[in-house]
C-alpha cells in the first residue's frame, strides 16, 4: 500500500501531540487523527502534575536531585513492582522533557517543584503542579500545533475514531478511520497509538477487573486501541493490577463520573468523621497518613464504598469537609441522590443507608468511647469530638478509576510486541494506552502525565530514524 503518510499518531492528547509535533520537526510527513472535536484528552479532567529530576527549576531553589535518586524514590514508593526497565527510561528522559514544555509556554503554581500529598510523599519536591491543570499543557499543545500545521508538516484530523489497523505480510501499513458516516483509509510507515486508557469503557473493565466502578474519565476515552491491537496479534499487560483513587462522590447530575469532592487528605485536613463499610464497620484509621494504604484499605470494601457520618456538632465546629457551600450540602442531603443522607437518630441513619442498625450503633458507641478516653481502637490519633448530637448526616464515598493499570504491552523501545514478545513491525505506542503498571502498583506523584508526555516525545523524535 503506497503511504500516504510517514507518521500516523492516533490521539491528540498528553502522549500523542508531543509524538506528532516531534515528527512534524524533522521534516516526516505527519497526520494527527481525534476522536473528539478538539485535542487534549483526559487533559480536560486532569490535574496535570508532572515529576522530574534534575530540572532547572529545581537547581533555581537549591534541590539536589537526579534521575538516580528518582527512580531509587520510585522503587520505595511502589515497593519494587512495575517494570524497573520503562520507569528508569521514564526518570532518565523527564528533566529534558520538563524543560521542553518550559520553552514551549507550559508554566508551573508555583514555578518550582513542590511534595505534593495527594500520594506518597517523594523524599524531596519533583512535582510541578500545572497553572491551569490540564489546560495548560493544552494552551501550550495548540499553539505548537497551529505552527506545525502552518507549516505544512502536520495534518490534524477531529472528530475522527480509530477502527482497525490495517497490515501487510505482518507489519502495520496504516488504520481505518471513521468521521462521521465516512470510513477511510489512511496509510502511513509508521503508526503511534496515544488513544489513552479504558477508563471510558464499562466492557474492558468489566472484562479485565470484574467489576464497573464510578470512573472519572472523558467519553471519547474508552480502550479503542484493545481490540484492534489483540487482532494484530498483541498483549495486554498488568491485567492483575487495580488501585482506586480514595472517596470519591457520585453526583446524579454526572453519573458516569466521580471525583474527590470532599477535604479528605488527613494532612491537609484532619478527619472529624468516622468512615464504615457495608456491614457499618469501621475499617480503618480515618487520619491514616499513608495515601497507598488509604487506597487499598477502600479496595477491599464490597462495592469499593463507605460511608462517612458525623453530626451536627461536627458540622458546626469541624473545618468543612465539603467544597460545596452549606447551601449546596443541604440540597444534595435533602434531594434524591441516596448517597447523600440526613436523620435524627443513628438508628434512622442506618436504616436510610441500608446497614446494620445494630451494627452502625454499636460503631458510633464504641468510637465515642474510645474518643472520651483518647484511645481508639484503630489506633486513631485525631480524635476531636463524638458523633453524639443529631441530626447526623452520612455520604457515600467510593474507590473511583482515574487511570487504568492494564495496557498494550511496548518493549523499551515503545513498539507493541506479540504474544510471544516479538514487535509488531510499524506500531508504537506510548500513554496510558500502555498502562500505568509499568509505574509499579501504586501512585507515583506526577508520573502519569510526566510519562506519556516523555514517551511521546521519544517516539516523536526517534521513529522511522
């Protein structure tokens, strides 16, 4: 099949934009295809932290730092898992890609590296939290794409979704695409496939996890590389690992999506609630500072859900928990949504949650008396008043998806290989359409990003070379 093109990225976002600009920079012939109307991806919803090591912003404040002692941080905070080989490549090459988006027009709040708590803390600050979130990077992405377009190099496709890969003799030779109800063809000597995760995709989660959590995820973002890339002989890997985000909340206003709307990071804001499961247990210590062991201790819950309680006395006197106004609080607890719930009793509570009425009571006293005494049995430090004073008030707070750990499987070099580990000549991959596994089973501060964006820019720079 003649090219039509030297360079096929497929997903305009994080990964793929960086691909596609640093093709379109050596001279290749370069077309970008999106299945949404405009580029970014989940850079829409993302807080867009990235880490690096060695970088001049953090030489600017005095922090020593190299990709050594990165990847050394990285290796105790996910405590040895992933794939050492792709996480060292990462570390190795994310100082030079931060000072890319640098010269780009990407800026940081504030403009150093900070230790940022969502996660495990790294043992020195290489998180640069994005000004604008994910709208930085996009600003910053659409101004080089305008010029790489301008200056002819480049070919950006919206609106269209990637179908199947098309291949000769084994080699990939270009996709079938659809805008619309028009399906075609583009050829092209190389394809990256930036699609992202599956997060959007109800199927491949049910298929590969057993179950559909609350997923914050764009729509456009639903595992359409996995398919295509199992017919062409490829593999997923990490499909055993799964590691929620901590309390989400679901709004019947966006339903397929969750996200942290509660102050829950103890170091930030120490808790004043009590948290049970599905029996009204209590299952761990609310103020528990390791943000790993939070995540796994909500994974083991039926439903990968809890309730946090507290009365009125707490909503009085506690720094608020919610970044809703009172007024706002007061709709959803009083409205339809059956995560949100008010009573005058404990008893009533439970009732209105579905638990255990003697269960839930039984929680509440044994809580309020550890409280009384200082001691709790969950080896709770924070404990700073009893939920004793109605009404008292419950949310619904869940484990919720925002990556997706299994992915196609790259060799070092970024080409999707085979079952039997051999690479599918002419396909590459780099993002979250590979995984996040290979950061390790666990959160690394500001890797995800930082990682598809590095990955990208390698296969932008180095394919067909």
């Amino acid at each position: 099949m003649h090219s039509e093109f030297d360079v096929l990225v497929v997903g305009a976002g994080t990964a793929g934009v960086p691909a596609a600009l640093g093709a379109a920079a050596r001279g290749l012939r370069v077309v970008l295809i999106e299945a949404a109307e405009e580029i970014g991806g989940t850079l829409h919803l993302s807080s867009a932290s990235i880490s690096a090591a060695g970088t001049s912003l953090q030489n600017a404040a005095g922090v020593e730092d190299s990709p050594e002692a990165h990847f050394a941080d990285c290796l105790r905070i996910n405590h040895g898992t992933g794939d050492p080989e792709l996480l060292r490549l990462w570390v190795d090459e994310a100082g030079d890609m931060l000072e890319w988006l640098l010269s780009i027009g990407w800026t940081c709040d504030p403009g150093e590296a900070v230790l940022a708590p969502e996660h495990d803390l790294y043992d020195r600050p290489r998180t640069y939290r994005s000004t604008k979130q994910g709208f930085s990077l996009i600003e910053a992405y659409q101004t080089q794409i305008d010029k790489a377009v301008a200056d002819g190099n480049l070919t950006l496709l919206t609106g269209t979704r990637f179908c199947e890969l098309l291949l000769d003799h084994g080699q990939v030779c270009g996709i079938v695409a659809k805008t619309g109800e028009d399906v075609r063809k583009i050829a092209a000597k190389a394809v990256i496939l930036t699609t992202g995760g599956f997060s959007g995709s109800a199927r491949h989660w049910q298929e590969l996890h057993g179950l559909v959590p609350l997923r914050y995820h764009v729509e456009t973002v639903r595992g359409d590389a996995i398919d295509p890339v199992r017919t062409a002989g490829g593999r997923l890997w990490f499909t055993d690992y799964c590691l929620p985000a901590f309390g989400g909340t679901r709004r019947l206003d966006s339903p397929a999506s969750a996200w942290i709307h509660s102050d829950i990071l103890p170091s930030r804001r120490p808790p004043w609630e009590i948290y049970v499961n599905a029996h009204g247990q209590r299952f761990m210590a609310e103020d528990e500072p390791s943000i790993d062991a939070r995540e796994r201790a909500v994974m083991a819950q039926p439903g990968w859900a809890f309730w946090m309680i507290w009365d009125e006395r707490i909503r009085e006197d506690a720094p608020p928990v919610f970044r809703w106004s009172d007024e706002q609080l007061d709709e959803l607890l009083r409205g339809d949504n059956e995560d949100f719930v008010v009573a005058e009793t404990i008893g009533e509570l439970a009732r209105l949650c579905g638990l255990p009425e003697k269960a839930l009571t039984q929680t509440v006293t044994l809580y309020n008396a550890g409280q009384a005494v200082g001691s709790d049995m969950w080896r709770r430090q924070h404990l700073p008043a009893p939920i004793a004073r109605g009404p008292f008030y419950a949310v619904r707070h869940y484990g919720c998806s925002i990556s997706c750990y299994p992915g196609i499987q790259v060799n070092r070099d970024l080409q999707v290989v085979t079952t039997s580990g051999d690479p599918i000549e002419g396909l590459y991959a780099a993002g979250e359409v590979i995984g996040i596994g290979f950061l390790g089973h666990g959160f690394l501060s500001g890797s995800i990003v930082s990682s598809a964006i590095t990955f990208g820019r390698k296969l932008g720079r180095e394919v067909l070379a």
